[in-house]
C-alpha cells in the first residue's frame, strides 16, 4: 500500500516578500510553542506535566501543518492524517465559532489510543483559514490494564476506548454525551478530563494569537504567507536530499518479539531509494503484522519517515507541512508498519524507534560522515495501576526511571550520555516526582559502566535505576526492548550490551523479566533496570589512549573494558596509560571484537 506520494510544486511568482514571510514563520512558530507550554503546565497527568508527551501545532485550512512545537519529533506526522480525518467528517464549511473536535481511532487516522487530539477551528470575517491543533498521550484511556498499552493484548479492542471525529465542544459549550463516555472509559477520570481541559486551553491560545496576526496584516497576505512558506520549505527540503547520492540503501533490525510469541523476533526492513530530490522509503521485506501490539499504523510509520527526513533538512527549515512533498512512503498492508485491523498498535513506540535506526543504518551508507551509530533504541515507559490502600480509588502512574539511554556514537563525537533519542523528545520522569505519587522509593540511578559502544568515538552510557516497591499489590506492564539485539555501531564501531530488568521478589527469588510482560508487583519487590547506550563508531583500537584513561577515571569505562575493547593497559594504579604496553597490545591480533 502507498502511503504518500511526494508533488511538485507548481511555479509562481511570489506575493508576500521575504521579510514579512519570515516575521509570519517566526509568529507562528511561536504560538505553535507557546501552546506547547500551556498543554504541559496545565495538564494534571505525570506523563504530560512531567515527560511532556504532547504537541501543539497549526495547520491551515486544507489540514496541511503550519508548524508545530519544538517537541515530539515523533509526532511530526502523527497529527496530520488524524486532522485530515476530523475535516473529512466536519468539512470546514460546517465548522462553526465554538465548536471543538477530538479523535483517536487509530484505523482512520490515529496512533495509539491514548493519543487523542483535539481540534479547534481558527475564524477569520466568518470563516475557517486555520486550526489549532494538540495531541496528548493520556495516562488511560480504559483496556484490559491500567495505562491502556497491555503488553500482551492481541486485538485493538484491549486497548481502550477508540474515539471517531466527534466534537467535544458545540457553540462553546460541553458536548455532555461525549465526556461522560470519556469519563466512563477510564481508570482515571479526573486525570483524563484535566488534560483534555488542558488541550482545549492550549488550542484556544492559538486560535486567539492567530485572530491578534489577523489584526496585523491583511487576511489575502497571511493566507498567502501560509502556502508560500510550504512551497519554501519543500524547496529547501530538495535541496537537502539532492545532497544524498543517488542509489538504493537497504538495512534491516529487529525488535525482540510482540509481547505475545516471544520466542518470535520481528524484523523491519527498508529500502531508501533516492533520485535527485526525490526520496521513497521502501518497507517490503519487513515481517507481517505481529499477534502482539507492536504493529505500527500508517500514522505512526510516517512519523518515524518523516522525522528523518526534517533531521537531514536541517533546522533552518520551516517546520511545516512542505518538508514532506518530496517524500514517498510504500508500505504493504499486512506488515508491522500497515497493520490491518484489528491488530493492537499500543506499543507502536518500539517500532517506530526501530524504524528511524533501520532508515538511519540505510542512509549511513550514502552519508558516513552525518549519521551516528544506533542510539538505545527503546523506551523505558513503565506502567503500574491498582487501587490506593488509603481510599480504595483507582490509580495509574509510572515507575518513574529516566525514559531515555545513551545515544549512538557520532562521526566526529562521543554519544550523549541517557538522553532522548531521534523521534523522542520526553523530558526524564524525576524520580523525585515518582516517589511522590507512587510507592515507590528508588536506592540507586547512576550511569552503567561500560554501557556505551566502543569506538574511535564511544556511544553515550546508559544508566542502572534500583527501586524497591512499598504500596500495595498492582498491575506492572514492563514495555521495553533491546534486551536481545544489540543498538549496532558503526565502520568498526562496536555495539552497546542487551538491556536487562531483574525483579527480586520480596521472598529472594530473582526473576529476569523479558522486554515486554503484563505482570505484578507485590510490597517488598525491588527492581534493577540496565538500560543500554549507544552504539561505537570507528575501530576502538584508533581511539586517544588519553581519553580512554578519562572514561576509566570518570567510571564510564572499566579498566578490563579498556584493555579488552580498547587495547589500552593502564598501570597499577589505574591512573596513568601505559604506553609501551598499549603499543604492544594495540600490534597484536584482535581477539574477541563483536560484531559492529
């Protein structure tokens, strides 16, 4: 199935002129942030207020994206099908001052079912020329767990409540029908309901900013301003893929399993195909969709595509809707990244993290020279849901470890130390915060030791979280990956180690947890979580025996590490290199070197 088909854009003189094109870029890439801020402070949930999973964007009349927030790069074209579908049942000319409209349904549009966005029309002389657009993962939507992503669900129907185009708001007021289904299909009522209160304030603060630019220039300009700074976009997109040699780059990875068939590993493979300016992204050879919720729905795989490509224009680019018109995306129906329904997609994240390191592993062999080796490559998103010993109320929260690991090696540089990767752009759950709403009390996060990839330049680390758990019996949904295949490095690179989660129950047994299991956690149960780094790039054995000594003194690099992967020999007090011994080492054969 063709998801996206690039166009080219019509020539044409230009109307508005360069300077009030590029004061109209920056205003609306301002209001599109200053909805981002609002959605994030107002909102009730942890996941919101705190990792900041939501965006706000703008997006004119036909649905196309104005701009978007400096936030989830994974969101970049998850909100557009879903927009597209909102007009599709509520044409503009229907739309009316007042009126609000959310959607979630993930085989019309949507990603997952905790993302729901919300829609608020923009109106100028009567009107509709714009919309005010947000998406938020909500912290439950209803399913068979707490958290509404069970890692064992095999039918989209586990998963929660799914959400067609409706409207959440009729000439200002409460469309009463629709929340109270809303408040009926959660565990968490309060928490749902102040966050899509926080959506709608964020949308109306870009549909007022917008009404205040109309008072600033002439409707026929801004109007005009909004596809002239597409068409802008899209050229200098061009020009970036021109830059990438013609050719046809395949690479494959894989996630561990579905959550179901565990034994089963799910390969994703992809073909990027250039031709001057052109780009298509070629998924044939990836597996079938998976019994599990790993799938990946059209939205969602676009987001991953998409989030490359804007990465390769570069960040003087407009971000709006004309960075993708020179994009083709062929996925075949059936496959983990165009599932057919009803497949569960809860955690499409793992796949879409996959997807970005296969187009990356695609592309580093037409542009060595930008591409790092692969980052972490999951997500620590862990989910607990039970009943509150002292009210008896239902509750969800999070096992608040840091979401983020070590990102890949660069060309010229080490990886970055447990930070956000490629389409994520979360904030860290401070495990401060967790402690405060949850029972839980954390005893150690550190940096792990000799997490990072070896290489001429070392991936960043990754980190060791142990937390004891002190409440009552609750629902643990464990969401993670990379614990059976390594992130890769890169021309000699070697890759980062398997993440691991041990839990040790309160009786002393010790049990391993695969990347993806519903299970239970009991008063007294700790939890050791080792969360990977990045991949090396470069042979390790050309890296400066100086900076090896740094990362051993820095506790980053083990002296055995040293020697082992980097052929450096340090003397016995650990603090100096020996060089006559590393020359020595550094001459012999290698033994030992895994796989890049």
């Amino acid at each position: 199935m063709e998801l996206t088909r690039g166009s080219a854009v019509p020539p044409g003189a230009r109307t508005v002129d360069p300077v009030t094109l590029e004061v109209v870029n920056q205003r609306l890439q301002s209001i599109a942030d200053e909805m981002e801020t609002s959605l994030c402070r107002s909102a009730f949930s942890s996941i919101v207020k705190e990792a900041m999973d939501a965006s706000s964007a703008l997006f004119d009349r036909r649905g196309n994206t104005l701009a978007q927030a400096a936030a989830l790069p994974g969101h970049l074209g998850m909100m557009i099908p879903a927009v597209r579908r909102i007009l599709e049942a509520f044409p503009s000319a229907t739309m009316r001052p007042g009126d609000v409209y959310a959607f979630n349904e993930v085989y019309e549009g949507g990603t997952h079912l905790p993302d729901i966005t919300v829609v608020v029309p923009v109106f100028w002389d009567r009107e509709v020329v714009a919309l005010s657009v947000t998406m938020a993962h909500h912290q439950d939507v209803g399913g068979a767990a707490p958290g509404s992503t069970p890692p064992n669900a095999t039918e989209i129907f586990a998963e929660g409540l799914r959400l067609p185009p409706v409207r959440l708001l009729v000439d200002g007021r409460p469309n009463r029908d629709v929340w109270e289904i809303l408040r009926l299909n959660t565990r968490v009522p309060e928490t749902l309901l102040g966050d899509l209160r926080a959506q709608l304030a964020a949308g109306n603060i870009g549909r007022r900013r917008l009404e205040e630019l109309r008072g600033e220039y002439p409707a026929a300009t801004l109007l005009a301003a909004f596809d002239e700074l597409q068409d802008y976009a899209e050229r200098l997109t061009r020009l970036a893929v021109e830059q990438i040699p013609d050719g046809d780059y395949a690479f494959e990875d894989f996630l561990d399993h579905d959550g179901v068939e565990r034994d089963r590993p799910l390969r994703i493979r992809a073909t990027v195909s250039v031709r001057g300016s052109r780009l298509c992204v070629d998924f044939a050879g990836t597996d079938a969709q998976a019994k599990g919720p790993v799938n990946s729905v059209p939205a969602s795989t676009m987001s991953a595509v998409y989030y490359v490509v804007r990465a390769l224009a570069g960040s003087r680019v407009p971000n709006n809707q004309g960075c993708y018109r020179c994009v083709e995306i062929e996925a075949p129906e059936g496959t983990l990244v165009n599932p057919l329904p009803p497949a569960p997609v809860g955690l499409r994240s793992y796949t879409i993290k996959r997807i970005v390191d296969v187009l990356q592993g695609a592309l580093a062999q037409a542009l060595p020279d930008r591409i790092p080796a692969a980052s972490h490559g999951q997500i620590s998103l862990m989910l607990v849901g039970g009943r509150r010993k002292e009210t008896n109320k239902l509750w969800v929260g999070f096992l608040g470890v840091p979401f983020s690991g070590g990102g890949g090696a660069r060309p010229a540089k080490d990886g970055i130390d447990v930070v956000e990767t490629d389409i994520n752009n979360c904030t860290s759950y401070p495990i401060e915060a967790c402690e405060m709403e949850s029972p839980v009390q954390f005893d150690r996060l550190q940096l792990w030791t000799d997490s990072g990839g070896a290489g001429t330049y070392r991936g960043g680390l990754g980190y060791v979280a142990v937390c004891r758990w002190t409440g009552g019996p609750v629902v643990f949904s464990h969401r993670r990956d990379r614990h059976n295949f390594r992130p890769w490095g890169l021309y000699g690179g070697r890759p980062a180690p398997l993440c691991r989660t041990v839990v040790v129950r309160r009786d002393g047994r010790a049990e391993e947890l695969p990347s993806k299991i519903l299970t239970h956690l009991d008063e007294g149960d700790t939890l050791q979580f080792f969360t990977t780094g990045g991949g090396g790039y470069g042979d390790p054995l050309a890296r400066d025996p100086d900076r090896v000594l740094a990362d051993v003194l820095d506790g980053r690099v083990s002296v055995e590490a040293a020697r082992r992967d980097y052929g450096v020999v340090l003397d016995p007090s650990g603090t100096r290199v020996d060089r006559a011994a590393t020359l020595a080492l550094r001459a012999q054969p290698r033994h030992g070197a895994g796989p890049a």
